[in-house]
C-alpha cells in the first residue's frame, strides 16, 4: 500500500508517541515549542486512514530567502526504519516526506534516522583506550554490528542523501556517537555491578559523605531551577563552554512538563546546605536521557555528581525503562585528544558506546542547498 504525508495535529502526535515505545524526546511535538527560533510542525505517514508514523520537523529559513527553509527532523522520524512491514523499502516512507517538503518550500531535508549501526562495550572502550595504536573506535571491532543500520545508511546513499556526519561525530545537529547504559532486565545491583570500581567507590563515597538527592516538585516555582542555572554557568564557565540562558530552561521545563506530567525532572544533590550538582532527565516511554549537568569546583571530593546518575539510573530502572543515555561522545580514543576524558568517565558506568547512522541531508533545490552550505562553511 503506498504511503502519503501530510501534516498533523499536535495531539494527533502526541498520542502517536504514546503508542509508541520509545521515542527521542527532540521528535515531540513540545520539542517544537521549546526551539523557538525554528518553525515547527507534526507531520503523519498514512497507510490509508491509518496513521503508521510521524515526525516532528524544525524548518530553518535561509537568510534573505524567507519563504524556502531546511526541514530537520532531529533524531527522526519515528517510522519503520527496520522494514519489515510489508509496506516497502525505506523510499517509499521518505519519498512522500520530500514531496510534501518541497511542496511546502523547503530546498533540503536533514534527518537522523534513530538506527543503531554499531556499539562497543565498555571493556573493549577500555582496551582501547589504554592501547597507543589506537585512536578511534572504529579502530577497534564492534561488540555488536545491525544489519537495520547498515541496510537503512546504504539505501540512503543509493537514493541520493549526503552524510552530515564529521570527523568528530558532532555538528550542527545531534552526536552520532553516544554512551548508553543497557537496563531491560536488569536490577539495580546488575546496573552497579557493570560499574567501574572507581565509580562504585564514587557513590559510595557520596552516600558517607551525607550527600542528599531530590527531585525538584516545582523547578518553576521554587527557585530550584534557578538554582540550577547558577551552577550551570559556573560549570560552563570552569569548563569552557557557552552556556543557554535561563529562559532557554524555563521553556524546556514548562513544555515538557505540559506534554507529560514524568517527561522531565530537576535533580539537586546537596552537602550540608550547599547546592553541590544538578542535572536534569528527560524520559520519553522506555528511553531516559541524562540532559544537562552542573557541579560545584568547591566540595568535589563529596561526588555528588556520581550520587546524582546512580539516582537517576535508579529511577529510570524503576520506570521500566530499556535505556539510560548519557548522550553525546566523540569517537576519540586518542590520550592526546581532550575529548577521551569523556568516554572514560562514561565508561566507567558499564553500558556501551553506540554508533548511530548519523545525520543525512537530501537536496530538494540544489542551487539554494548550495548556497545555505556555503553560507554555513562561512560562519566556521
């Protein structure tokens, strides 16, 4: 049967992700609301009058070209990207999506299919790291390759889209390489035993320390979030990064709230009186994300940092949840690059490192997608 596109209600999405066991958390519709410099929309994949998938697309204009736009579907759409249905080959979803785009103005699409291609236990990342001749994890073999991702990058390089993804693994749009701790059906003394003994040495460490962990019950309206902002810059001013401001937080934390009362929460580890780190989650169905972080320089020695994950790995375990996603690494392995320091601390939780197909982009008018890359490549 083929398959149209057309746009959708939000709720109409939003119930379509509640059907769903997992789905990333930046293809909801209150994503859209949070992004407020791009316009956003709820499109649908119909199989006749049933709706077999959907996607939330983010449509950035051209400078000086209003009306033409690049639709990005942030780690999306939510399809069958494994095709085994019998409605087809991975064309007949996307095909319909570049006509309703270009009919609706836009020069290109950009996606990142939400596939799998290839992870790495901690062990191996371990071996890795300690070895001198190797630099990146594809220099070492996968504990486990996906015939789905391969099969879904292959038929994206045959119909014409372009691979986004640079050296580093990071770029405009999201990380292709991430860190995932496996949880279904695992305990939590499975999830601690997989641990580092450094890491378990950590939490440990916090729990005699006295370091005490809550959940904020209104991050709006109690000053914690806030609180947490403040942190926050301080980390990023102590770890060279450019930090979002507080408004940036306020919408994320209201929008997705809105959308499900458990879809993000606040979490605040304290030592005697004193804010000592913050981080929030975000969980969609079966899948929690470890989305921001913030520590104090002073009183590191107490690990309230590690108290913090092993409370929320806790809480996705108890929420039924398949993955806890540390989020984006690089590829590196190198002891020269900056960047192994943050594959060796996520290491040490267990769980794997992960390698996704990547972002794609496919011209829709080549002379504008041109032109927005060589705008792109000018702005470094």
């Amino acid at each position: 049967m083929a398959l149209s596109v057309r746009r959708i209600s939000s709720s109409a999405h939003r119930d379509f992700v509640r059907s769903r066991r997992s789905v990333s958390f930046l293809q909801t519709p209150a994503w859209g609301r949070v992004k407020t410099e791009w316009r956003a929309e709820s499109v649908g994949w119909y199989a006749g009058d049933e709706l077999v998938g959907a996607g939330l697309v983010l449509h950035r204009p051209v400078p000086r070209l209003k009306r033409a736009t690049l639709a990005y579907l942030p780690e999306g759409p939510s399809i069958d990207w494994s095709g085994d249905l019998a409605l087809g080959d991975l064309t007949q979803w996307l095909d319909p999506l570049a006509a309703y785009l270009k009919g609706n103005g836009a020069f290109a699409i950009r996606l990142g299919p939400p596939v799998r291609t290839a992870t790495w236990s901690a062990a191996v990342v371990k071996e890795g790291v300690a070895s001198e001749a190797v630099e990146r994890l594809g220099d070492l073999p996968p504990t486990q390759r996906f015939a789905d991702g391969a099969r879904v990058v292959s038929q994206l390089r045959s119909a014409g889209w372009l691979p986004q993804s640079p050296e580093d693994g990071f770029g405009a749009g999201q990380p292709q390489y991430t860190y995932e701790i496996p949880l279904a059906g695992r305990s939590e003394a499975d999830v601690l035993a997989g641990m580092n003994q450094l890491w378990r040495r950590n939490i440990k460490r916090a729990e005699k320390e006295g370091v005490e962990v809550r959940v904020s019950a209104d991050p709006l309206g109690s000053g914690d979030l806030e609180a947490f902002h403040e942190l926050y810059v301080h980390t990023a001013e102590r770890d060279h990064f450019t930090p979002r401001g507080l408004a940036y937080f306020e919408t994320m934390v209201r929008e997705l709230a809105a959308e499900d009362p458990d879809r993000i929460r606040l979490y605040l580890a304290t030592h005697q009186g004193d804010l000592v780190a913050a981080t929030i989650l975000v969980r969609v169905g079966a899948h929690a994300w470890y989305s921001y972080g913030a520590s104090s320089t002073l009183k590191r020695e107490v690990r309230g940092s590690n108290a913090l994950q092993w409370a929320m790995i806790r809480d996705a375990i108890a929420a039924g949840c398949d993955v806890y996603d540390l989020r984006g690494i690089t590829p590196t392995l190198s002891s020269a690059d900056s960047h192994v320091g943050l594959i060796q601390f996520k290491a040490g939780t267990g769980g794997q490192a992960v390698e996704y197909a990547g972002e794609w982009d496919l011209p829709l008018r080549p002379l504008l997608y041109r032109a927005f890359t060589m705008y792109m490549a000018r702005r470094g």
